[in-house]
C-alpha cells in the first residue's frame, strides 16, 4: 500500500474530482463512489445498517467504524481510493502508530510509517504514545492504492 500526499490541490477540488473517497470527520464517514446499480451493496457489506444516499450532494453516509473494512474493500475493488481525514499537526508518530492495523491515522507521519512496524533510523521511544498539546485539526488528504506485495505493512 502506498501513500500520496496532493498538497496542491484544494479540498473542494479532492472532494469533486476524486472517486472513490473516503471522508472520515467527526462522525459519520461520507463516501463518493463512481456510478454503479450495485454500489449500496457494496458499501453494506452484508452488515445490517444500510448506507443513506445524499443525492443533493451525491455521496453515501455510512458508520465512521465501517472506515477500515470500507478502505480494504474498496481497494480491493478500485485499486486506489482517496481518504480526506483529520491530522492535528503537533502529533508525533509512536509505536502506536507503527504497529496499527488499521487504515485511520492522525499523527504527524501522516500515514508514512502507519502499520509497518519500527521504520527504522533514529528513533527514541518515549512510551507507546505521547500526551502533547496540539492546535485545531487540518484536513489531510492522501491517495492509497493496493500493490500486489503487502506483506511489508499491516494495510
């Protein structure tokens, strides 16, 4: 799994021109898809909640606890998604982080290490996690894509 970061773009360019997304906020996740019969079946998994279209605004609300199984499943499907989540800038990456599993990460690596265990080089570890004061969350927004070889990373 690789990370792209898009810095040059502007949020609202991210959100209407890159599918499929993932927004992971404050509560519930938003996911944009491209058009198929089948896409609210895809998105419900077999679970027992059913995704609720917006079609003002043309994206799918589902649970924020279905983000890691969505991002596999959606990898699986399209190769790459695109993941717009919060990042509080004065986080600092840990152990925690390194030896997640998931795909949710907010800490200052923005993803880079997320999941594969100590990245090497010159770290020292304080404890699992930092407790730090940190200024408002920015929205970070990165694209992922599946590579055939992913025993490396947890994700």
């Amino acid at each position: 799994m690789s990370t792209e970061s898009s810095s040059g773009k502007d949020l609202r360019w991210v959100w209407n021109h890159c599918t499929p997304l993932l927004w992971r906020g404050y509560g519930l996740l938003k996911v944009r898809l491209p058009y198929a019969a089948d896409n609210r079946t895809l998105l419900r998994g077999g679970r027992g909640r059913r995704p609720v279209w917006h079609r003002q605004e043309r994206y799918w609300e589902v649970p924020a606890a279905w983000f890691n199984t969505l991002c596999r499943s959606l990898l699986e499907q399209f190769n790459q998604i695109w993941v717009v989540q919060p990042h509080r800038v004065s986080e600092k990456c840990a152990p925690a982080c390194w030896n997640a599993s998931g795909f949710e990460c907010v800490c200052s690596c923005l993803g880079a290490h997320h999941g594969e265990g100590h990245p090497g080089g010159r770290w020292y570890i304080v404890s699992e996690t930092c407790a730090v004061r940190w200024k408002n969350a920015e929205w970070y927004w990165s694209r992922l894509t599946a590579k055939e070889n992913h025993r490396k990373r947890a994700w």
